[in-house]
C-alpha cells in the first residue's frame, strides 16, 4: 500500500535559509558550486582528490556563457542558487534520512514502524539513476543489519557502498549488464523467506536499468522496442505500459518474487503525478494496465511494422488469454508491501521557488505536470515570458515562474539533443531580442537525452549570437540537433551525473 511524503514545507523553508548551504555560495566569476557527487565536467574526469566520499557532496562548477554575458551577469548568482537548491531538496540520500529512522531495534518507515529482531535477513534491491545514493542512506541507518544486496545504476551514476553490490547498465537502452543484473536481483528475492525483510530501492532510470525479458523476447528485440518508442514520441505512461507486460520484474512481479517475505519500497518519483505504477514500471505495485493497453499504444504510434515479432506475438497472446496479466490490486502479494514516495518534482519545483522569494523575486510553481512535445511546450514558456515583460501578469518583475514535467520529442531529424535542450531551443525562437528575460530547462539526473548535458540557458540575445556565428536555429530544431547548437554557442549546462532524478525544471526568469 502506499504511504505518501511527510510534509516538507518546513524542511524546504530550512533548506533555503541554511547556513553555508552550498546553493547560497558564490565565487568570483558568478560560478556557483554545485553539490553533486563525482562527474565528469565538459568530459574531463575530475582528480581523484574532489572524488566522492560518504560523507558528503563533491562541488562541482559551471559556468553557462548566457549567464556571463554583460547584461544579465549580475542576476547569474540568483539563477543558479535557485537551481542549486532545487536539486538540493531532493537529494536522494537526505530524502531516505527524513522518512527512514531507526531507534535500537526498531525501523520507522514513514509511518510504520518495523521490529528488526523479527527478521534474519534484510536484503537490499532495487535500481535506478538515484538508487545509488539512496542505498548510501539505507546502508547508514540499517548497517550491521544488511545481509547482502544488488542495486542497478547508470553508468556513471555509482555511490560509496559497504555491503550493497552496485553493478553499472546502459540506460536509456537496456543492455547485459542491466539484465544480468536483474536477474540477480530476482535470485536475492526469492531467497527471501516470511522472516526476511526485502527493502527495495526504486528511482526514475529503473526501467531501463532492470530489464529481464520474459521467455521468448531476447534483450535485442527491448533495445529494438525501446528505441523505437523513444523515438516515436510516446510518453512515459505508454512506453511503460508495453515494459510491464513484457518483464519478470515490472507490474509488481519483484514483489511476487520477493513474496512471502515484508517489502519495503522506497520510491524517488521522476513521472508527472507520481504515479506508482508508472514509476520504474512499478516493481513493487499493483498494475493499472492490460496487454490491450499494450498493444493500442504500439499502434496508436503505427509501431506494427517496425517491432520483433516475438514482442508482437507475445503481446497478442496476452491480449487473447493464453498469458496470466501482471499483478494487480487486491494480490495478496501487496498485503505485505509498503511503498513510500521519498521525493518528487514538486519537492524540487517548490523549494526553488521558496528560494527565489528569499532573494527577492515574485516567485509562482506554475504546474508540476508539463507534458507535451517539447518544442510546443517551449513555445508556451516563451509567451509567458514575453507576458511578464509586457504587461506585468501573472507576476510582476523582477519574476521566477518555476514549472516541473516531462515533455517529449518526436525525431525526425538525425542531430543530438534531449528534451530540455529542444524546448530552450524552441524558448529561444520565441523571447529573441527581448531584454532581462532568460530561461532555463533542467534534467534533474544530469544527463538530458543521450548527452552529457542537462540542458540548456537562453536569453534573448541567443539568436542574435546564433546568427553572428552563422548558426540557423531553426535548421537545428528541424534536424533534432539542439545539443550541436548550443555547444556551439557555449550555453549547454553541464553537471554531470547529479545522482539524483525527479524529472524536468524549467525556470523562466524576468528581470527589472
């Protein structure tokens, strides 16, 4: 059953006016220091010496050309200390620490408490972008207690474990190490007994990370199916959808696997709505969909011809009968699940917001639910840009309007980019010329599409400095190719793997 978030307006509030929190210091050269754990900066690997440890953060800089320019480098500060303690707030390992205690003996997980003296062993599973660091946590307040564990991670994406194995896989295409990996997983579960005690940790990336086919559909035909899914402009909700009917971990089967014994899930939300099903194609939930739903996405997209035939004929055997669905409400699998959203968007959008306020902007959370094709999506954040400037609604400068989502991209073209990057490409079409008028779209796990930026900053004089250097905006949105556009322009955001992930951020900043 689900368990929502304790109230985090207070640790928002505190979060913000911390004293000495790295989102509220500068250096020299308006660079704010991030805290993210070990990355690689603009593709260089950082000294060993700046690597991370368990006790702490590694600080890592950037410094976006847009914010450097003349005009708008006195608000560069501001900017990024509201991006900085967005992904602050939902840093994984503090996440699991405000709803994970343990006193003597006795586990509290929101608001349950468990006896541990009643278990023999406790397994650790799970996987996903954030997974990493949440098990750095888990392995803090359970210590001694942990038997043995497995978590799937992003390459990149790893964190500083004791006992927990944290094996790296491709993502967003699934790969053997993902799928070795899951199978592993599956082998700790069902190991588990009625006496055992089995905490899962899920993140956004988790569907990816944790693939294993059922019989008859080999890891080539899911990278073939995922691919093409990417590409066609689905959304999560029906990508996923066709990812549960087609896995032994999805839909709630680690749950089966796992059962007789107690699950505990942990879940870092990255999908609009948190929707628990959805959310690494949930392992550990009750599924909400059918094989026909399955089915209607692939051709809703006109996928038929263009997907293995072991995926279609599995699929279609399902829709008639002959395959069992995937676990729904009311299994008693889930009477001994209990699953927790630890941290979400909204987390992240509104402590943004509570930090632009603290340095003196009109700030709103527009919507954490923003979804649509990205460059339509981007069309829109550039009116209300333009609206702010003009005519002072719905805020009045000096403004922040903070908004979360996931918005996809339909490729047509063969160019490199992410979502975040399209939509500041299509931002910057719309606010061309405008003054004090700059925005920014973020993916909060670093990596925005497969790139390694986490997307991009413009302002109204990008155009302008695109067309000085020769560069057709509109060619490049055409042709999928942001990521080549603002590289060129030296506007791309560049964190590296952040180890955290709860979707996208979009900041549109007006100044006075």
């Amino acid at each position: 059953m689900l368990r929502r978030c304790r109230p985090v307006f207070a640790y928002l509030k505190q979060l913000c006016n911390r004293e000495g929190n790295p989102s509220t210091g500068t250096v020299p050269g308006h660079t704010l220091l991030l805290g993210m754990r070990c990355a690689q900066l603009r593709r260089e690997r950082l000294p060993d010496s700046v690597c991370p440890t368990r006790e702490g953060f590694t600080m890592l800089k950037f410094h976006p050309a847009a914010l450097g320019s003349e005009r708008l480098r006195e608000h560069g500060e501001d900017v990024l200390a509201v991006l900085a303690t967005a992904l602050h707030a939902v840093d994984p390992a503090e996440a699991i620490r405000r709803h994970v205690t343990r006193e003597g003996g006795k586990l509290s997980v929101g608001e349950r408490w468990y006896d541990l003296s009643k278990y023999e062993s406790v397994y650790v599973i799970g996987g996903g972008k954030a997974s990493g660091a949440m098990c750095v946590a888990v392995e803090d307040i359970l210590g001694e207690r942990i038997s043995a564990g497995l978590i799937n991670v992003k390459y990149g994406y790893t964190a500083p474990t004791r006992v927990v194995e944290i094996n790296e896989a491709g993502h967003p295409i699934p790969d053997e190490s993902g799928t070795r990996g899951a199978a592993r997983m599956v082998q700790l579960a069902r190991k588990a007994g009625p006496r055992d005690l089995v905490m899962c940790l899920i993140s956004g990336g988790g569907s990816a990370l944790m693939s294993l086919p059922v019989d008859g559909v080999s890891l080539q035909d899911l990278q073939t199916m995922t691919d093409a899914l990417l590409r066609c402009g689905a959304t999560i909700v029906e990508i996923n959808a066709i990812r549960k009917h087609l896995s032994q971990i999805k839909g709630g089967n680690l749950a089966r696997w796992a059962y007789p014994a107690e699950v505990v899930s942990l879940i870092l939300s990255d999908v609009v709505g948190n929707p628990l099903d959805v959310i690494a194609s949930g392992p550990t939930v009750p599924d909400n969909g059918t094989f026909t739903d399955a089915l209607e996405v692939i051709e809703r997209y006109g996928l038929m011809g263009q997907l293995p035939h072991s995926i279609l004929g599995y699929l279609q055997r399902g829709v008639e009968g002959e395959l069992p669905e995937t676990l729904k409400q009311g299994d008693p699998v889930f009477d001994r699940v209990n699953n927790l959203v630890v941290a979400s968007n909204d987390i992240a959008a509104s402590a943004a917001v509570l930090k632009a306020r603290e340095l003196g902007y009109h700030a709103m959370l527009l919507s954490t639910y923003i979804e649509g094709e990205a460059r339509e999506v981007g069309r829109v954040f550039a009116a209300i840009g333009r609206e702010i400037a003009a005519s002072e609604r719905p805020i009045a400068p000096p403004a922040c309007i903070v908004a979360g989502g996931e918005t996809t991209v339909t490729v047509r073209g063969d160019g490199l980019g992410g979502r975040n990057q399209e939509l500041a490409l299509a931002v910057a079409l719309g606010i061309e010329g405008l003054e004090n008028v700059l925005v920014v779209a973020l993916a909060t796990d670093g990596t925005d599409g497969p790139t390694d930026a986490s997307g991009a900053v413009v302002d109204g004089t990008t155009l302008a400095r695109a067309n000085a250097k020769g560069l057709s905006p509109v060619r490049f949105l055409r042709n999928n190719d942001a990521y080549h556009f603002f590289e060129l322009l030296g506007d791309l955001l560049i964190t590296g793997p952040t180890n955290t992930n709860v979707n996208d951020l979009t900041f549109v900043f007006v100044f006075e």
